[in-house]
C-alpha cells in the first residue's frame, strides 16, 4: 500500500533501500545532486508485500518521487518488450 511521507523518511528509505548494494547507483552524490535541494515535492512509499522486495525503484513526476521495490526477479523482468 502506497502511503505519503515526509522528504526526512524518504531520505532514510533511499539510503536504506538503495545503498544496500554498492553497484545499485543510488549514491550519496546522486541524492544530493537530484533531491536534496528540491523543494514542493510530494513523497511516497509503497510498502513491500514479500520479503524478496529489495531493489529500489524510484517514480519521478513534476511533483512527487515514489520509492518502490521490486524483487530480484521483478526487475530482470521489468525491462523486457513483450514479445
């Protein structure tokens, strides 16, 4: 279930969810370079359904981020064309 947060909570589940794997390319350098210094934004957070749920992807708009997490499984399959 999707809930909205405050940019603080966002920030702790980026570092927490995207920096978990050094190759993920969620860094220190990208958050302070892409949200950091973003103001009027609206936050959310899509909670995991299954313990599996560890890749972080990030749903950026003209004025909210989303953070949610795919499986291992998932994400190899997220960018796939259906054929």
């Amino acid at each position: 279930m999707e809930r909205e947060i405050t940019k603080q909570e966002f920030r702790k589940l980026y570092i927490k969810y995207g920096q978990s794997s050094k190759y993920s390319g969620w860094t220190q350098d990208y958050w302070d370079s892409f949200f950091e210094n973003e103001t009027g934004k609206r936050y959310f957070f899509t909670e995991p359904t299954s313990p599996d749920q560890t890749r972080m992807f990030i749903d950026s708009g003209r004025d909210s981020h989303r953070i949610f997490l795919l499986s291992e499984e998932a994400e190899e399959s997220f960018f796939e064309h259906p054929e």
